[in-house]
C-alpha cells in the first residue's frame, strides 16, 4: 500500500514541494541554484503543447463534420468565459474594498524602485486590443509551433479541421495519421511527466531561496486575502456550476489532483495542460469539446487571473493612498475585461496585463507594481489552480450544452477508487 502511494504522481510532487521548501528557506543560495530544473521541466512540457492541441482539435473537428455544431461550442464556450471571468473581477474588487490589505503601508511612489518591473512594463505597452487581435494570426503556418503560441495554434487547427472537413472522404488517411501523431504525443507527455517531481523542486526552491518565507509577512494581508477568494470562488461559485451540471466539486478535485500538485509545484497552469485534455477525454468529453474549449480557456478564461488583477490593482491604490472614484473603478473593470485576456499569451502575464491597464487607464503610478514584486511568485500557485480547475469546469459544462458528454460516465468515473482512476 505504501508503494503504490509513493509510484503516485501527486505524492511525488507534494513531497519534492515540501523538500525544496525546507532547503529554499535553510539554503537560499542553494535552491536558488535549483532553477534550471523548474525551467526545463516547463520548456519540455510547452514543446509538446502546440502539437497536442493541433492534433486533438484537427481530428476532432474533422471527424466531426458538422461546422455549425463546431461554431456553436466556440461561442457557448467565449460566452460563459465571458461570464466568469468578469464575475472573478467583480469579486476581486468586492473583496478589495471589504479587505482594504494596502491601507496602511503609506508607500510613496517617488521613492519605491522601479528596477525590478522594468520588463513587465515593457511588455505591457504591447497590450492594446489590435495588437491582441493581430496577435492571434501567425507570421507563417511554422511560426506559431515554434513559438508555442495556444491562441495561433488553436487558429490554425480550427482552420486545419475546417478544410478536412470538407474535403470529406479524401481526406480520412490524412486525418488518421494526425491522430496517431497525436498519440505520439500524449506518449512523450507521459515520459516527461516523469520528471515532474525534479520540475516542482526547481521552481519551488527557487521562489523559496530567492524571495524567502520573509517576503510573505510585510505583504501577508494581501497573499491571505487573495488565497481566501480563490479558495471561496472555487468552492462556491465554480461549485454550484457543477452542482447545477450535475456532478461533484469535490469529486472531480480529487480527479484532477495530480495535475492541481503539478501546477503548485511548477506555478504554471500550462504544465498540465496535455494531461488536463487527456483525463477530460477519459471522463467522457468528446474530443472535439476539449480540443475547442481547453485551449480556448487558457487564453479567455483566466478566472484565478481576473480575481488577482482587480484585488492587486486596489492593494496598490491603497498602499499610496490614491483614491478611486467610482468611475475610474468601472473603467478599470472595463479595461481589465479586455486587457485580462491576453494575460497568459506572455511571461509573467499578470504583472504584464496590470502594466497595461494602469498605463491605458492612467489612474495609477506604474511604480506601484513594485510593491507587488516580493509576493507575486506566491501569489501564482492560487492564480494558476484556479485557472486549471475553472477551465476543467468550462469543459464539461460547454460539453453537457452540446450533449458530447454522459453524465452517468461522469459520475461513474469520479466515484471510483483512487487507485482504480490510474
């Protein structure tokens, strides 16, 4: 019984978390050292990303047939993210005025070091509507695998799948040899995630070494008070979304466990993104269901992201004591609407993404960012789970819309024995 805990992917993860925490916090300049495995461990698992999606959303649209159906779950799939996400936004707002975590730091933004937010800010002026939208269309077909790219992929592989469609028949030998390519895939993915327990080590020891469990005292008020939302959005909101579409929260949490303890060792929801379409095919998904919304989440609906990008924004109006009127909030909300979306399409998307809106609005001093630098890399384990858990949600609801999914399977699958989910 023990062994088979320990050959768990889970437990290997939580342990290598707990290990690089103890040797982050005891020997700082060792994990710091650490980096280059949390590093490698994400660049192996995003080679393999542009491929999965390509090949699971081809054969699934062309297999398919049917355009319309294919156009229908674009758009139930854009209008629910839609709908959550400026929910999460609305939320982090709400619970940065009932929180109120900066006020009292009185921090002047004459005086606080800009250094360390120089690149994000960069990044940020990059940010506008057009470019987001020109962004979506690849400089050549090739270009958008190599820079691994969701959003390009996705629109090529929607367009792909389209003219397979309708070639019809013809066009079946091609469409079988994309989908073993895509077995391929999945195959390599299940011998990197091997290494998913060096992954986790390296980026937690780092994060410890080099910020240190000290950062999270100064700044703890609004690390708490993010967590505690996130927490609340998942178990309340995206909870009785499930309850509603008829399976367990708490069921499907431990379903996708694995994958939850990948993403909080490696701080990136797109380290599990191949095993995510994977085990959501498993749970009786179609195919073409994931391969739409899956990728389509991971760049419209960012709900950890949203709630972080609101909540961040007041802590450092309140940390320089800059007030916001009414109206300036509901233009923030509005810009944020727009600006959130593109948050994972670049490194460090949610320093990028407050870069852009505090540039475009002009409410408040891009100085501010600073103040969140010590806690940011803490603050994204909550960003990314959330984010993973609300797109797995997405799936299966936008799925059970369009009746490509048996909820008694569901439910089958779920209550099954940890040991028998393997």
């Amino acid at each position: 019984m023990q062994l088979r805990w320990l050959r768990s992917l889970y437990v290997q993860v939580l342990i290598a978390v707990a290990a690089a925490v103890v040797v982050g916090h005891f020997a700082p300049a060792w994990g710091q050292s650490f980096k280059p495995l949390g590093d490698g461990f994400i660049k192996l698992v995003k080679m393999l990303i542009a491929p999965i999606v390509f090949s699971t959303v081809v054969t699934g649209i062309a297999r398919l047939g049917d355009l319309r159906k294919v156009g229908r779950v674009g758009l139930k799939a854009f209008v629910y993210f839609e709908a959550l996400t400026t929910f999460a936004l609305v939320i982090g707002l709400a619970v940065g005025h009932l929180v109120a975590p900066g006020v009292g730091i009185n921090a002047d933004p004459a005086t606080i070091d800009t250094k360390g937010t120089e690149a994000y800010t960069a990044a940020g002026q990059h940010m506008g509507v057009v470019d987001f939208v020109l962004g979506i269309i690849p400089t050549t077909f090739v270009d958008a695998f190599s820079k691994g790219e969701i959003l390009q992929v996705l629109f090529l592989s929607v367009l792909t799948g389209v003219a397979l469609a309708g070639i019809g028949t013809q066009a079946q030998a091609l469409v079988g040899l994309v989908d073993q390519v895509g077995h391929v895939f999945f195959g390599i993915v299940a011998i990197v995630m091997r290494f998913a327990p060096l992954g986790a080590f390296g980026a937690m020891a780092f994060t410890i070494g080099k910020y240190g469990l000290g950062s999270l005292a100064g700044l703890g008020k609004l690390m708490l008070s993010f967590y505690a939302t996130s927490f609340l959005f998942v178990f309340v909101v995206l909870g009785a979304i499930c309850w509603k579409t008829g399976f367990s929260l708490w069921r499907f949490l431990l379903y996708l466990k694995e994958e939850i303890f990948l993403v909080l060792g490696t701080s990136s929801s797109e380290s599990a993104l191949p095993r995510l379409m994977a085990k959501l095919e498993a749970l009786g998904c179609s195919k073409p269901v994931v391969g739409l919304v899956v990728p389509m989440g991971y760049s419209f609906n960012l709900d950890g992201t949203s709630i972080y990008l609101t909540m961040a924004t007041l802590f450092m109006a309140q940390a320089m004591n800059v007030h916001l009127p009414i109206g300036q909030e509901l233009a923030l909300l509005g810009v944020l609407l727009i600006t959130s979306k593109g948050a994972a399409a670049v490194t460090g998307g949610g320093f990028v993404t407050l870069a852009a809106t505090l540039a475009a609005t002009g409410a408040l001093p891009v100085a501010g960012l600073a103040l969140l630098l010590g806690i940011d890399r803490f603050m994204s384990e909550a960003r990314a789970i959330t984010n993973l858990i609300g797109n797995a949600v997405a799936t299966v609801v936008v799925a059970k819309w369009e009746g490509e999914v048996d909820m008694e399977r569901v439910r089958h699958v779920l209550h099954q024995k940890p040991h028998q989910l393997r």
